[in-house]
C-alpha cells in the first residue's frame, strides 16, 4: 500500500506562498492605518483651528467698535467719561486685602487730631531742628 502524505509539494508551496503575501502586504496595511490615524487627528485639529478662527475674527470685529472699546476701557481699566463719577465696590476679602477699612471702623475725630493739625505739628517739628554749626561741618 502506498502512504499518502499529509502535505505534498503543492500544498507546501500554497502556503508558502500566503505567508510570502501576508508579510509583504502586513507592512503597507500597518502604515495605512497609521496614517488613516493621524488623518483623523490632524482633521479634528483643523476643525479646532477653524473654530478659533472664527472666534478670533469676531473679537476682531467686535474691537473695530468704539463702543466696545469704551465699554472694555471702562470695565478693565475703570476708565470713566468727564462729568462721570466711577465707582469700584469691593467685597469684605477684597476691601481688607488692599488695606481699606469698612467706615464703622474708621477713627472718628475724636481718637486723633485733624489733619491739617498733625500736618502743623509736623512743620513745627522741622523746624525745631537745630541748624548745624560751623565747628561740627
């Protein structure tokens, strides 16, 4: 009786042959989707871009406007129009970390003198200085 075998010559060479064609096409597969992925990511990218474009044209357009100009100067720098009277409110935090006091703590009159008296003594206190002599130069 004649054996057969298993694999002959041709089944050999059918998958030798796919191996052959799976490595060769395994490399531009794995590029194809590399690049298909960084497609993606550069079209998200230039969606992004374009959505800042727009928003960046707009603030153009909207700082072509004097009136928005003067309404950006007067809420940012506090700047006020002649005849007009500015006022800043703060918070309780803000007023004691810039150093102002609420007015019901405020010293009245009466805890010191005015100031146009402390102003007079401190004149007066100038002037008390005696000049230097002529030995001591």
């Amino acid at each position: 009786m004649v054996q057969k075998r298993f694999l002959t010559f041709r089944g050999m060479t059918l998958i030798v042959i796919v191996l052959i064609i799976t490595f060769v096409l395994a490399v531009p597969m794995r590029q194809l989707i590399e690049q298909q992925s960084r497609i993606n990511t550069l079209q998200a990218q230039e969606e992004a871009n374009q959505i800042l474009i727009q928003e960046l044209t707009q603030d153009i357009n909207r700082w072509q406007d004097p009136a928005y100009v003067k309404a950006q100067a007067k809420s940012r720098l506090h700047y006020v129009m002649p005849y007009e009277v500015g006022y800043i409110v703060l918070e309780a935090s803000e007023a004691e970390a810039v150093g102002f006091q609420p007015l019901t703590s405020r010293p009245t009159s009466t805890n010191r003198p005015p100031w146009y008296r402390t102003l007079w003594q401190s004149i007066e206190q100038a002037g008390d200085t005696a000049a230097p002599l002529a030995d001591e130069q």
